[in-house]
C-alpha cells in the first residue's frame, strides 16, 4: 500500500486554493469559468508539462471559435442538404480538419480544439451564445491557471523537498 505524499498532499491544498481564488474572482465579474479549467485539467493530463500549455491554448481558442463557423456553413448547406444533414458535413469537415492537418500544424489542429469544439457546441445550446468570451476566458484564465499550476509545483518542490527513500529509512 502507498502512503500518504506529503508534498502530493500540500499541492492539493495551495491547487484549493487556487481554485477558489478563480471561482471567486470569475463570479464577481461573471465570467464562465469552464473554458478556464478545462485548460487547467488537460494540463494535469499532460502530466503538468510547460511545453503543452501552447497546443492547450491555442487549440482552446481554435475549437471554440470553430463554433463561429457552424451557423455560416450549416446555414449555407442546409438548404440543400436539410440541417441533420448540413451538422454533420460541419463536422465531420472539422473533425478531418483536425485529423487531417494534426501533424502539420498541432499546435491548432489537435485533440484540444475537438474537445473545446464539443463542449462549446453544448455550452451553445445550455447558455446564452458568448465564443467570443469563452475563447479569452479560456487562454487568459487558462494561462493563468497553467501558470499557477506550475508556480505550486515549483513552490512545493522547494519549500517541502520529496523525501528519498534513503532519508526515510
């Protein structure tokens, strides 16, 4: 059985209490603060590598705007397609997009931007319509939260040093 980690364990309370600073923060000016903390969870994903957060961002603020053109294109082609039908080219037209062009420019086309697509597209129908919000929320609130993420880290590891398994025998 695996003990406790004490500097796992610090981390958790300082990352807290970070959330809660943005919760806060984002309620007084009523800002989403969705698009925000999914940056910060596909962060932990990466398993918290600086070098990600770019691909993180700029796929946020790629999948989200992605949304701005459903209404133009699905519009366009429903007329001759039917609208089930008109959504489904918009997609499957994104989705190779991102598939397609992954490997040339990831930093756009990648899982991230898919995702935020994806769960835009259900913010769109639950919310009133703000991409434009999302997208800034999303790369100044995620940037935020990466680097305070990254700042707990760097704190952590310096003020509570991970003990060796030769310091605790």
């Amino acid at each position: 059985m695996t003990a406790f980690n004490r500097q796992r364990l610090i981390f958790g309370a300082y990352l807290l209490v970070l959330i809660a600073l943005a919760e806060l923060i984002a309620g007084r000016f009523h800002l989403p603060m969705w698009p925000a903390f999914m940056a910060m969870i596909f962060f932990f994903v990466e398993h918290m590598n600086p070098k990600k957060a770019p691909e993180i961002l700029v796929g946020a603020v790629f999948g989200i705007a992605c949304i701005l053109l459903a209404g133009p294109i699905v519009g366009t082609l429903t007329p001759v397609l039917g609208l089930e039908a008109a959504r489904l080219v918009f997609v499957l037209g994104i989705v190779f997009a991102i598939v397609a062009f992954g490997e040339i420019l990831p930093l756009v086309f990648n899982n991230y931007a898919f995702m935020y697509l994806t769960v835009t597209a259900l913010a769109m129908e639950l919310t009133h319509r703000t991409p434009y919000l999302w997208m800034a929320v999303a790369v100044v609130g995620g940037g935020l939260l990466i680097a305070g993420v990254i700042g707990i880290g760097k704190m952590v590891a310096a003020v509570h040093p991970a003990r060796s398994e030769a310091n605790t025998a």
